[in-house]
C-alpha cells in the first residue's frame, strides 16, 4: 500500500527498480529499506512485507535480475546460422553485464549472507550464469555443426571464458578507457579468431 492507502501494483519490480536507482546514485553503502522506500515513493514498511530482510530483498534482486538476463539470453541458440558469430556472442556478453550488473553484484557483496542465499537458490535450480553458459555452449555448439565455427572449437570452454570473464566483469569493473561493449567485442575476437559472420565454412584447424 502506498501512505494513502491505495494499493501499488507489481511491489516487488517497484522496489527492485528504486534499488537499482540508489544503487546506481549512491552505490551499496546507500541502499537502505527507507532509501529504497523514499525512492519507489512508498510506506517505509512496504518492504517487510514483502521481504524478510534487506539480506533477503538484495538476494531476490539479484535473483529476479539474473532471471530476466537467463531468460533474454535462452533463445540465442536458435540464432546458429544466422547473423555474424561473433556479434551473436557480443550480444549475449552485454545482456549479462548489463547497465546495473556491476552496482548489483557489488550489492550483494557487500552484504553479509547475500551471495550465499544466491548461491543456494542457484544449486537449487534458479536461473542464473549457469543457464546463460548453457545457452552460449548449446548455441556455439550450433554454429560448429553448420560449419561457422571450427571443428576444434571446445564450445562448454569458450562458454566458460566468455561467462567467466563477463562474471569478472561484473564484480570488478573495468576503469580504462575501453567501455564495456568494446572489451567484449575484444574478448569475443580472441576466443572465436575465425570469421565469425561469413558463410564459408572452417576448415579443420583453421582461423
């Protein structure tokens, strides 16, 4: 309920987006249940209702975000054959990094308990980098069996390196000058150094 009493539809993506704001402002040492609160312009208490904790809040933005990033990226493996291979991959990369990825994940570091309810929600099946690495592997898998990608190519590593490093990404941002689209589409060149995007098939062993 709002503080005159009239009911706020979809609570929880409320509070998620006014968190991912202070987050944004203010960064982790900001995010508070009356920072969050004042910002989705809601009661103070509107949040326990809704949640355990703050543990608990942050824990389930984080979870309903790797979600929305697991479920944007599921289709990519039917995109095999289609478009360039390496912007296919780029593209992915950049959903999981996303524009608050990193002020998220410094959240729920920052916080006591947090990673470890993630964690188990991640063994116990929720959706989460494992089901992005899956859709990436699956998808290269694809592009090998059309020919697009080498016979060699180790798609579950080159899933691994590309997830792993967008993961690292995520937890200790970049400060160079590159931006994040740039490092991707540099990483994404020298895991996949064959051409990406044409369809003459790779020979076996070649670049």
């Amino acid at each position: 309920m709002s503080p005159r009493g009239v009911a706020i539809p979809d609570v929880r993506e409320r509070l998620f987006a006014a968190a991912e704001r202070v987050l944004s402002r203010e960064g982790p040492a900001g995010l508070t249940n009356r920072s969050v609160t004042e910002e989705a312009d809601c009661a103070k208490g509107l949040l326990y209702n809704h949640f355990a904790d703050l543990d608990d809040f942050v824990a389930q933005l984080v979870l309903d975000r790797f979600a929305k990033v697991a479920a944007e990226v599921a289709p990519l493996p039917d995109r095999a054959g289609r478009g360039d291979v390496r912007e296919n991959l780029a593209g992915a990369a950049l959903v999981l990094l996303g524009a608050n990825g990193p002020v998220i994940a410094a959240a729920a570091v920052s916080r006591n308990g947090v990673a470890e309810r993630v964690e188990r929600a991640w063994r116990d099946g929720a959706p989460g980098p494992g089901a992005v690495e899956g859709a990436v592997t699956a998808y290269l898998e694809g592009e090998r069996r059309l020919g697009r990608l080498s016979p060699a190519a180790d798609c579950p590593m080159l899933a691994l390196a590309l997830v792993g490093t967008v993961h690292h990404l995520l937890m200790h941002p970049h400060t160079g000058p590159a931006g994040p689209p740039e490092l991707i589409r540099r990483l994404v060149a020298a895991l996949v150094p064959a051409p990406g995007g044409g369809s003459t098939p790779v020979p076996p062993g070649g670049e």
